[in-house]
C-alpha cells in the first residue's frame, strides 16, 4: 500500500461523511453540517473532526490526523527487550515487604500464635 501524497490522493481513498456537530459554534453548528468523519478504505481507519465552525477546516483537521495514524501505523514495532531488575532494587523491594510484614505482624493480639 503506496502512501498518498497529496490531500486530494488522500481524500480520494477516503469516504467521507458530513453531519452535525455538537458544542460551542451557535447556530452555524446546530443548522449545518459542519462536522466530518472520514473513512479510509485500504486500511479501514476512522477519524472524526467537529473542532471548528467550519466543515472545510474540519476536513483539514482529519487529514492531519488521518495522515498521523497513517504514519503511525507505518512504523515498525520496536521488538521488546526483556531486563533484569537490578539487584539493589530487588533488596530494597524485598525489605520493604518485610517491613511491611513487621507492621502487620504488630497488630496482633498478644498470645496468639499461628
């Protein structure tokens, strides 16, 4: 799958849907279809914007977020590299329990023995 260069590349592989938007924006928003949420198709990702008053400048916005996912889809997982905890954490980590395990050992009744 070759990246599209372009907007209107990017906007060609794309359904893109209109409707209301909810929010500040007065009756511009309420009356118009001012939002858009664009669908692209070869990867199947979704992406809504309803930020502005505007359903062009809304457009602009989800390319720009379309485009971000593309990207970060695109990117290789780094391979996880296992590590050790290192021996001074693991004691302090293991007094602490036994710290923890004096404390409560505290609040028992005297004489009973388990």
């Amino acid at each position: 799958m070759s990246r599209p260069q372009s907007d209107e590349e990017l906007l060609a592989q794309c359904e893109v849907e209109t409707f209301r938007s909810s929010g500040p924006g007065g009756q511009n928003v309420n009356s118009r279809d001012t939002a858009v949420r664009l669908r692209h198709l070869p990867s199947g990702i979704v992406v809504t914007c309803q930020e502005e008053r505007y359903q062009l400048r809304n457009r602009q916005i989800a390319l720009a977020k379309l485009r971000a996912e593309l990207e970060e889809r695109a990117r290789p997982v780094k391979k996880r590299v296992p590590t050790k905890i290192p021996r001074s954490v693991r004691h302090r980590i293991l007094s602490a329990k036994k710290q923890r395990g004096q404390v409560k050992d505290s609040r028992k009744k005297p004489g009973v023995d388990e």
